[in-house]
C-alpha cells in the first residue's frame, strides 16, 4: 500500500474519531444535565417550585453545588438560577423545572 494511502486513511479514522467523541460528550452533557434537573425537581419536597438550602442539606449530588447555583445568594435556587447553571455548565439547556410563584 502506498503511504499516501495510510495516511489518508489514518487521518479519516482521526477526523472519524473526533466526531464520535464530540457526540458522546454533547450526549453525556445533555443526559447530566437531565440528571441535575431531576435532581432537582427530586429534592423539592415542599412542592415550591424552588430548592432551600434545608432542602439540599446532606445531598451530595446539589447540596455541594449549592453556592454555585445560588447566584444572588439569597439561600434559594429558583428554576432560572437552576436553568442557568445547567447552560454554562453543561453547555445545553435540561427540561425546565415547573414554575411556583414565591
């Protein structure tokens, strides 16, 4: 076989490779995401719409993000603020939560 042939060849297998991996990686963003939300939705027991820091106490899945979440600081993640960190998290936008007035 000729060596133009091997490296064209090994460069589509590269080009082939990068595309299947950027997939899996949108793929297993875009399922995180879902998770957090789920989490989320999972952890507000009240039914309010939004998570208390009470709410998360002990979580080891959000009750550690909590702070990041938390964008005003205010010890309350509304949907927004949840919605938000998802998008420059993950870089894709979950399911939103179910809106509760406050």
């Amino acid at each position: 076989m000729k060596p133009g042939i091997l490296v064209a060849a090994a460069l589509l297998m590269a080009q082939a490779a990068s595309v299947l991996a950027d997939g899996d990686k949108e793929q297993y963003n875009r399922r995180a995401a879902e998770t957090d939300m789920s989490v989320f939705r999972e952890l507000n027991r009240s039914g309010s719409g939004f998570l208390t820091r009470e709410e998360v106490r002990g979580d080891m899945r959000l009750g550690t993000r909590f702070d990041d979440i938390d964008v005003n600081r205010d010890d309350v993640v509304t949907p927004q603020e949840m919605q938000r960190y998802l998008e420059q998290t993950y870089g894709v936008a979950a399911s939103p939560a179910p809106q509760a007035a406050r």
